[in-house]
C-alpha cells in the first residue's frame, strides 16, 4: 500500500470526525444560547402580564399572549392563577396542543430535548399572584439559524460571480467606446472587445489534437473552452455547452463570434506553417437550426482566409434525434454552403444506426461513454461494432473520442475507426502547446499547396 493511501486513510477519519466533534459543540453552543434566549423571553412577557392582571384587564392579557405569535417555535401559552384556574391562554394556528396537560409535561420534559415547557411566576409584593406556562419548539429557530448561515455562505460567492460579471461587461463597453472614438463612430472591432472581456474572465481557447489511427499523426484539431478557475482548478468545456450556459444566464455578449473568428484566425496561422488541418467546433442546438448561421460561418472564414473545406461542424446526437427529417433539411443547408456536419456523442440512443439511414452526413464521432465500457460490456462492445459497420456501409467515416488507453485505439481501429481522440493521444492543451507539437511532427511546410485560397466576389475559394 502507497504512503499516499495510508496518509489519506488516517486523514480522512481524523478530518471527519473533527468536523463531526466541531457540529456537536456548535450544536449544543447554539441550543443553549436558544434556550436561556427563550426563557429571558417568557420572564419578560409575564412581566408585560402584570400591570394588566392588577386592573383585570382581560383584553389586554390576551394581546400579550397574542403577540407570541411573532416569536418563531412558541407553539402555546397559557396564563393560570395561583389557586390554578386558567385565566387566559393562546395556541399558534393550527396548533391544538394543550401546554397544561400532563402528556405535554411528559412530552416536553424527557420525549424530546427540542421542546421546552417554561414557566415564569408572575408576583406583586412577593406573592405569586399568577403562572405564565409556555410551551417552545426550538426547530423553527435551528431552521432560521442554519437558513442564515446558508446565506452568508452563500452571498460571497454570488458577489464575487457579479463583479466579474460587471468586470466582463464594463471591460467590453469600454472596448467599444473606445473603439468608436478611434474610429469616429463606426462600428467596433467585435473580437478585439470579447478578447478582451475574456481575458477579465480568464476563458482562453484550447486545442484538442485529432489522431489519425493508421500513424498516431495529427489530423486536426477540435476547440474547447479553458476557463482556469481562481482555485487553481482548470475546466474543459465544449463551445456549444459554452455557448449554451451563456444563453441561458442571459449573457449577451457574441461568444460564438468569438470562439469561431479566434479559431479560425489561429488555424490560418497553423496552415501556412504546417499544411492542412481540420479543425472541428461544436455547436448548439440554436445555431444549427438557425437559418443565417452557415452564412455566418462562410463569412467568417471569408475574413479569416481559412478554407471553409476543412471546418467541421459538430452537431450532438440528441438535437438531430428529435425530429430527424427537419434536421436532415438543416444539414442540407450547411451542405449547401459547402460546410461539413459530423453527428457527436453517437451511438447512445438506439435510434443511433437508423439515423444514417435519414441524415445526409459523412462522419460520426461514438460517444466516449460507450469507448469506456468496451473491456466490461459484451453488449455495449456488439452495439458500437455493429454501429461502426452500418455507419461504415453507409459511406460514413467513423471516428472515436474519450480514447484513455492504447487497447481502446487498437480495438476500435480493427473495427473500422479511422480518427480519435482523447488522453491516451493527447488532453486539451494551449495554442502554444499545439503549436510546439505540430513542429515535433515535422509537418512544416513551405506552402500549402491547393489551399491557399483568395476568396471570390461570391464567397466561393478557388486555388491560388
């Protein structure tokens, strides 16, 4: 057994019980500051009781009483004389429990530690002219306690995502200010403002390498969004989900702008260095049912300069899946913009194979869920061949992700996988990072030959 297990296997215990010890002390410093706060507060209400009991000021008495309904977990009260007639009492609504019976004594004394009978002696001149008798349920103040501690837990963390936020928003006005002052009022430089907000943000643009199974050489590269945490922690996050957690939090700021022109921009970069590369994104479920939005991309890539051909669009099986005809006619119009859609997270419905027998697509990537359950599933491992070979006899290519180990790439490629990725090829990493691996490869090239393209009056790319 490592040092490393057998130090987390005494420290875990110790941290546990510590924090187990430090609730129980908190706990019971918490019900006895509850507890003599309850008791000075039935004193007090019989000292309130007093003056009106001297004039026989029944009406009085009972507003005292009434106003205990203020005072959370004080369930009943009840006013009794010295000779122990009842004078006056008071129940919280819908509260039918009888604070002089002998089964609350019982119940409130030994049943449970959580409820308390009070009883205050209400004297004039040293003679006990009444008994204040009152009945408190300590669960309701817990509650309040432990609600306001959620609270101030909480609160820090909301201030700090709102000034971010603000700071996001702030940096990307000023960005435009700026811009429009430097420009005398035209429009602003839309990616040099969302970089830079980014940056406030601490969000970067990661690569993810694309393998070829034959060499183990680099095919392309899929983006992924880095958001390095202030903890120190570092996340990966596909663009639609990106995209799709901004829309839904209201956050109005073109991020899909942004991920494709920075993309795009830095893959130029890559192709004149390195030759053609295929670069992938993932997009959500609006921009792939929006009509404009393969224009959008066209245009894109028509002010980058990189060649439409080697973008692929990835699309999640659960969007296509729901009414697959409709999104048979939306492939078809990326088709016609000469743009490439590839199915992601395949093969986990069983409606996956008869998908390629209605959409219009060339490649699909099997989820990488099914990839680790190859070693100890039977069925899964017959499900994604037989999803492989119907693809394959369809003309589909097929290729893999969440690859973690060398006999996953073996046995997949022996079934038909041509591409794939993941950490047994390569995790996320930065452009740079990419960058370095690319000329390890000794993929550097001169000139990229059929793909330096100048863009047409219509859009189209024709050789240089």
């Amino acid at each position: 057994m490592s040092k490393k297990i057998i130090k987390l296997a005494v420290l875990v215990p110790a941290a546990l019980g510590a924090l187990a010890l430090a609730g129980v002390l908190i706990f019971n410093a918490t019900r006895h500051f509850i507890v003599e706060h309850n008791e000075a507060l039935v004193h007090s209400v019989a000292q309130s009781i007093l003056p009106a009991l001297l004039v026989n000021d029944t009406q009085q008495v009972d507003a005292v009483l009434k106003a205990l309904e203020n005072y959370p977990g004080i369930e009943s009260a009840e006013l009794v004389s010295a000779q122990g007639a009842s004078i006056a009492s008071y129940t919280r609504s819908g509260n039918v429990l009888d604070p002089m019976s002998a089964s609350f004594e019982l119940a409130s004394a030994n049943d449970d530690p959580n409820q308390m009978h009070v009883m205050a002696p209400i004297t004039f001149d040293s003679l006990i002219v009444a008994n204040l008798h009152i009945a408190v349920n300590l669960w309701p103040t817990y509650l309040r306690i432990i609600s306001w501690l959620g609270i101030l837990l909480i609160v820090p963390s909301v201030i700090y995502v709102l000034i971010k936020q603000f700071r996001i928003k702030v940096r990307f006005e000023r960005v435009a200010a700026d811009d429009d002052a430097d420009r005398g009022g035209s429009s602003f430089d839309v990616a040099h403002a969302v970089n830079a907000a980014m940056q406030d943000a601490d969000l970067s643009i990661d690569y993810q390498p694309i393998q070829r199974m034959s060499d183990d050489g680099v095919f392309g590269m899929e983006v992924v969004v880095c958001w390095r945490h202030p903890s120190g922690q570092t996340l990966h996050v596909s663009p639609s989900d990106f995209v799709g957690m901004a829309e839904k939090n209201k956050i109005c700021l073109p991020f899909d702008d942004w991920l494709l022109r920075s993309a795009c921009t830095q893959a130029v970069a890559w192709q004149h260095q390195y030759g053609p590369l295929i670069l992938a994104i993932n997009i959500t479920e609006a921009q792939f049912k929006e009509p404009s939005f393969a224009q959008k991309i066209r245009d894109v890539c028509r002010d980058t300069q990189y060649p439409h051909q080697l973008l692929e669009l990835e699309v999640n099986e659960s969007v296509v899946a729901t009414n697959p005809k409709k999104a048979a006619a939306h492939i078809a119009a990326f088709a016609e913009q000469g743009l490439s859609v590839t199915i992601d997270r395949f093969g986990l419905s069983a409606h996956s194979q008869a998908l390629l027998e209605v959409l219009p697509v060339h490649k699909v990537k099997i989820d990488g869920k099914l990839v680790q359950r190859l070693n100890n599933d039977a069925q899964v491992k017959e499900w994604v061949n037989a999803t492989i070979q119907h693809a394959l006899a369809h003309d589909v290519q097929v290729m893999t992700d969440g690859l973690d180990f060398g006999w996953q790439q073996a046995e997949l490629q022996s079934m038909g996988c041509i591409l794939g990725q993941g950490a047994y090829f390569y995790s996320p990493m930065t452009a740079v990072a990419f960058e370095s691996l690319l000329s390890k490869r000794s993929f550097r090239v001169t000139r990229m030959p059929n793909l330096r393209e100048a863009p047409s009056d219509s859009g189209e790319y024709s050789a240089a």
